[in-house]
C-alpha cells in the first residue's frame, strides 16, 4: 500500500471562508454525504426544524460534507431553505475517499467556529425527527457530557457486526457498554471535537473505514465523560447481512483490532463491565423487519472451509478448529456454531493478528466465513424470538466475552498454541 497523501486539513478554501464568515456558533451539525440526492432533504429538514423547536435562542450551523458526490446531492442540499437565522454550509471536503475525511472536516469546522456541541448524523436516514437533535444535544449542553454515543430500537437483525462483534468486544475491552459503538449519529463537546481534530489518523485507513469504532474507543480510553442517547427507530437505507457485510466486517474488524494493540495497556488493567447513562427516547416500536437469509450464510461458510480449513488448522486451537470443522458437516437446517466457540474464535484471532507483523489483511479475509458462521447461527437461535428477546441472546454473549478476558489476556502475551 502506497502512503497516502498527507492533507493539513480537510476544509476547502470556500468552506474555510464560508466559516470565515459565520465567525462562531453555539452548535454545528454535520451531515458527511456522498450520493445521497433521495435522502439529504428530508435530513436536512429534521435537523433545520429540530434547531429551530428546541434550540432557537442558540446560533446554530448546518455543515454538509460531501465527497465529491456525482449526483446531485450537492444541488438539492444547497436549494433547501433552512430557518433564516440559521446558517447553512455545502462543501467537499479534501483528504482520501471516506467518511473519516468528512469528520474530519465537520470537527474542524466546530473547532474554527468554537461551538459548544457538535453533531452529526448520518445522510441516509429516513427515520430521522426533529427529536433527534434534542436527544442528542441535551446532555452535552445541559448535562456537561462530552461524547453522546446512539442507541436505536433496532430489528433483531439489523447491526449483525454490532452484535456479534463490535458491542461485545468494546465492552469486554474497555468496560464500557456502550451499544452502538459504530452507530453513525452522535454528539460531541467542544473538548472530544477538538481532541479528534489533533490526532494523527486522518491519512490512514483507519480513518478511512474504521472512524466511527476509532471514536467510540478513544472516547471511553482518553476518559472523556460518556452517555448514549435513544434516538428510536433507525431506518436507513439498509444492508442485507448476506451481501454486504462482508467488507464492512473485514473494515471494522482491523481497526478493532489495530485499536487493540494501541490501547493494550489500556484495556488489559479493566475487569467486568459497566453500563452507560442513557438518555432520550423511552416508548417502545416495533422496527422494520431485516431479511437474512441463513441458508445463504452457511453457504459462505462452507465454502470458506473448503478454502480455509487447512490455514484455520494452523492458526486455531485444536478445541476451536474442531468447532469449526464440526460446524462445516452439519445440515443448514441444524446450523450451529456455538457462542463459547465464537468467543474462543475471535480471541484467538486477535492474538494472531498481535503476532502476524505482515499480511494482517489477509488474516482478516480467511476470517470472513466464520463471521458467516456465527451469524448464521445467531439467526438460527433467535428466529421464533421478538428482537427484545433476541436482546438477552446478545446480553448473554457479552457476558461470556468478559468471563474469558483472562484467557484473551494469555492468549495475546503467550500465543495460541
């Protein structure tokens, strides 16, 4: 892999002087886009109307960083009439392809116009309310938090990586339980948004696939004051597990993990876990259902062994690699691949990842089709359940990763086998 470029900043010189203009603001709302024309109205409406009901007495800024969007995203953002004493800023940011590019530049604007709080939501939301803002600020301009992590109500499956992987390991590591540690809405303090801007991240791909995980978990490491926000249903425009997960997993899988050796004296002195405050929204909904199809991902699944086992053999414990090998001769319809497995599997992955110094991405590729696994048998366990009852099963996985910390510990200090 090539360096990348080396960008100072991620603000355009019109955005730089559009801010330039606007001097300073109470509140920046960040909304990082790319050829999101359908959806950005309806976001920038929410968010213009949520301003205006809940925070009217306070300068606020409405800050779009798109990436160089080829439809016209760009067009229908700008068109859009705000509230007239808001103001409103549409600017493609520079730096390489990615959502860490367009935060960069959100918080870099926050830190020019020395905002209190910093917001930012995702560009493809169709469930986005006026509430949403509300929820999300309010503990940071009344409760003095500084980093405001989401929460939604959310289908049984929907944010298969979150639970299976993303939850379980942030909480297990750093003892915190914070549910959606790669959710795309957040909100921020003057301190954290300043703090990020600083950090030497921003041309690596970490920032350019991981940004979200990288937050959460310098958020939680650096001690800064953490709540979540419930925000209710999320519906955006959604990802079939089957299809698409797997380059989002490969993506937050490595920066887990590269996270892992940075913050490893961090995370080896925490025991236990700890819940979060959570604020916002307290009713019940019911979520659109997700379809998966777990048929499809024993098929991955079996597939990869066909491809992997011989290399899963070398990197596994015999305990962990019988799990597999058992898993890849059983029928779809008895599909299992158990969650004291999993939390075997992915442990020992971290601790080769801690000792293979090359090829890494290459670990993460073979990896892809025990994700498929175990998801598949998440869908298997939880499918006659409601996604509350679904909930307890993540619950109850979380625990078992924090019951075998010490065995994670061994692992990366003395190797797998």
């Amino acid at each position: 892999k090539g360096r990348l470029m080396h960008y100072n900043t991620a603000l355009r010189a019109y955005g730089a002087k559009r801010l330039e203009e606007i001097e300073s603001a109470d509140i920046l709302v960040g909304i990082p886009c790319y050829n999101n024309e359908t959806t950005i109205e309806h976001v920038i409406q929410m968010l213009t109307h949520g301003l205006a009901q809940h925070y009217r007495d306070r300068r606020s800024v409405i800050f779009v960083a798109d990436g160089g969007s080829t439809d016209d995203t760009r067009e229908v953002a700008k068109e859009f009439q705000i509230k007239p004493w808001q103001e409103k800023v549409v600017s493609i940011y520079r730096g390489p392809a990615g959502k860490g590019s367009a935060l960069r530049s959100i918080f870099e604007a926050a830190t020019r116009l020395q905002t209190q709080a910093c917001v930012v939501v995702d560009s493809d939301l169709r469930s986005i309310t006026p509430d949403w803002i509300h929820y999300l600020l309010d503990p940071v301009l009344k409760k003095n938090y500084q980093f405001v992590a989401p929460v939604y109500v959310r289908h049984k499956y929907d944010g298969t990586i979150t639970n299976n992987i993303v939850y379980i390991l942030t909480r297990a590591l750093y003892g915190k339980r914070i549910r959606q540690p790669i959710g795309g809405d957040f909100a921020m303090s003057r301190d954290i948004t300043r703090f990020y801007t600083e950090q030497d991240v921003w041309d690596t791909d970490v920032a350019r696939y991981g940004i979200d995980i990288w937050m959460t978990t310098h958020a939680i490491t650096s001690n800064y004051r953490i709540c979540q926000s419930n925000l209710g249903v999320k519906i955006h425009d959604a990802k079939d597990p089957g299809l698409h997960l797997g380059p989002m997993f490969r993506q937050v899988l490595w920066t887990v993990f590269t996270l892992m050796e940075a913050k490893e004296a961090v995370w080896k002195g925490v025991t236990g876990s700890e819940p979060v405050e959570t604020f916002g929204f307290d009713g019940t909904m019911e979520p659109e259902p997700v379809t998966v199809s777990p048929d499809g991902m024993v098929e991955h699944f079996k597939v990869g062994y066909g491809q992997f086992s011989s290399l899963w053999r070398d990197i596994f414990s015999e305990e962990s690699f019988a799990a597999i090998q058992e898993a890849a001769s059983t029928e779809a319809k008895d599909f299992n691949l158990s969650t004291d497995a999993w939390v075997k599997i992915l442990y020992e992955l971290a601790a080769t990842f801690h000792r293979w110094k090359v090829n890494r991405y290459k670990l993460i590729d073979v990896m892809t089709p025990l994700y498929y696994a175990r998801v598949a048998s998440f869908v298997r366990r939880t499918l006659d359940m409601s996604s509350v009852e679904a909930e307890a099963v993540v619950e109850d996985q979380a625990g078992k990763f924090e019951a075998q910390k010490d065995c994670l510990i061994s692992l990366w200090d003395k190797g797998v086998k």
